[in-house]
C-alpha cells in the first residue's frame, strides 16, 4: 500500500488525483488532503439544485463534481479528507464502516467520542463530522470522506443554501445534518497537520510496509490532463446534471411578473415557456426558440442572448433582469 499526502489545495487536482490513483495503480491508496473553499458536487446531482450559485460566483467558489456517488460538500482547509482506494472481491468492495475506521481510532485514540452512524456518517455526540461516498472501478472501490477539523460551518450553509422547488428531477438530493467541527471535542488543542500525521502514522501501524508515495513528472502531467479535460469543464461539472425541469417566478419592483419554465438534458434546453404580465405575446415564441439547445449557463446565454432587443419581446424588461429569472 502506498499513502500519499497531496500538496494541492485545488479540488479540481485532487478530484482527478483520486481517479487518477484508482484507474492507473494496481498498489492501494491512503490519499490525504485540503483544499480551498470548494463546493463538491456528487455524482448524480443536479449542481444548480444543490447550490447558492450567486453566493458561489460572488465568493469565487470552485464547483466540482466527484466521481462517486452521495450528497454536496463544502470543502475548505479547515477540513481534511481522505481516500482509501482498495481491491477486494466482487459483491463485496462497498463497506463504509471499514474504510472509515481508522479515523475513528484516531479521534477515540485522542479521547473524541466519535462513532459509525446510519449508512455512512462519522459523528461525534450525535453531530456529523463526515460524510462518506464511494465508487467502483472494476475489482476496486474508491471510498472518500470529509473530516470537519475547524471549518467555517456558516459558510457552509450559505454556500449550499438553495430553494429547491425551482428544480424537478431525479437527482440525488443532499440531506442536511447538524454538523460539528472535531477542534471542538479536543481535550487539547491541536492543529490540523497534527491530526493528518496522527492518521499517518495510525495507516503506518496498521498497514506495515506502507510507502509515501511521490507523483513523477508523467503522473502529474496525466492528473493535469484528466483535470484539463473533465474536472475543470462545465459540462462535467454542470451538463452531467440529470435532466430536470427549471422552473422560476420573480417579480420586479415595477409590478412586472415574469414566470420561466425550462426543459434540461444534458446541460442543454430543450423546451422554454415563458409567461408573465410584462411579455408582448406575438414576440416571445421567437425568444422560446432562441433558448433551445443553449447551455444551462450564464456565460453561454449572454453569448447567444447579448444582441437581443428585448424590449421586442418585454415591457421594461432588460437583459439583466431576464437573466435573474432563469437562474
């Protein structure tokens, strides 16, 4: 086996890290590792359903799908994760309970009353401090979780804060838990590099003839391809979404009323109904039709939509303010 303790604090690296290590290594993985504030989405998530996107944008939030499957969580260097990438037999590579078990001796070996809770949650005195997901590849299962150290818990809340009834679909939905910080539970204050070595040197013991492993030259020009070409890219991130109906109504200072409906598949539309008190009614087919096949996404609908006149087909409506009703 081989422990690795990644030196990024990019979620997007250590996202295709992770796959990287899964798909390219026949050795085990311990992977250890902090990133910047980053939303991270599961992997049958719909990411607008899941976020406070124009708190993410104003904030310069990284948004990253994983590769397994689970709930949306917020990552920032107040909270270490780790991946444990294992071999095992067919039937049998999914078990929560024991990839997660060594942070539990670590944090009991340190007098934390932490616990193996529900399907894959690690809490303490009943408030979660990790959520876990998982993903197989072949004879291997790539189990990851957080471990809340001393995150910043009110961003978190106002990062993941959205209203879902603007979205129908089938999508995993993230389930809420009161969520706790371990620094909080210490006898003695510790710092969070202290904890990582502690987890260390507990793989150490357990796993004798564990090996730190270094990335060469060739891993991480193969990481910063994967990252390149699917972490980084919108259509992972947000197109993989599953297809979900978005539905929007706003009202304006002026008493204008303005009601959007919205088919997605794909990341692209495929269907827009546009109602409201304020749209000139023999104009706003030819807007519906523009919107086919546009990208679920800002930058894309002001690309297609910034020559648009729509006074043609609004009431003191501008751009601006259509673009607040479809997102």
């Amino acid at each position: 086996m081989f422990y690795y303790i990644s030196k990024s604090n990019q979620a997007a690296f250590n996202q295709a890290t992770e796959e990287y290590f899964l798909k390219n290594f026949k050795k085990d993985f311990y992977m250890l590792y902090r990133n910047k504030a980053a939303v991270i989405i599961g992997k049958h998530q719909n990411t607008l359903a899941e976020i406070n996107l124009q708190k993410c944008e104003e904030e310069g939030i990284e948004i990253i799908r994983r590769l397994s499957g689970g709930g949306t969580v917020f990552h920032d260097e107040g909270n270490l994760n780790y991946c444990f990438i294992s071999k095992g037999e067919k039937g049998e590579l999914i078990n929560f309970r024991k990839y997660s078990q060594p942070v539990i001796d670590v944090l009991q070996s340190l007098n934390v009353n932490a616990k193996f809770e529900g399907k894959s949650d690690l809490t303490i005195d009943g408030m979660k401090f990790s959520g876990n997901a998982s993903h197989i590849y072949r004879s291997k299962v790539m189990q990851h979780g957080t471990m809340l150290f001393s995150s910043d818990l009110s961003r978190l809340n106002s990062l993941l804060k959205i209203n879902p009834l603007k979205f129908k679909d089938r999508g995993i939905r993230s389930i809420r838990s009161r969520v706790t910080n371990i620094s909080d539970h210490l006898a003695s204050p510790m710092k969070i590099v202290e904890l990582q070595s502690e987890i260390v040197k507990h793989m150490q013991n357990q796993f004798p003839g564990v090996k730190e492993y270094v990335l060469t030259q060739t891993d991480q020009k193969a990481i910063q391809k994967l990252m390149d070409e699917k972490y980084l890219k919108w259509e992972w991130n947000f197109g993989y979404s599953p297809k979900y109906t978005f539905e929007r109504l706003i009202s304006f200072p002026n008493g204008n009323i303005l009601e959007v409906e919205l088919d997605i598949e794909k990341g692209r539309i495929y269907r827009a109904e546009i109602l409201g008190n304020c749209i000139k009614m023999g104009n706003i087919n030819e807007l519906e039709n523009k919107l086919i096949n546009i990208p679920h996404h800002k930058e894309s609908m002001l690309q297609e939509l910034e020559n648009s006149d729509m006074n043609t087909y609004f009431l003191k409506i501008n751009l601006e303010e259509f673009m607040k009703a479809i997102f």
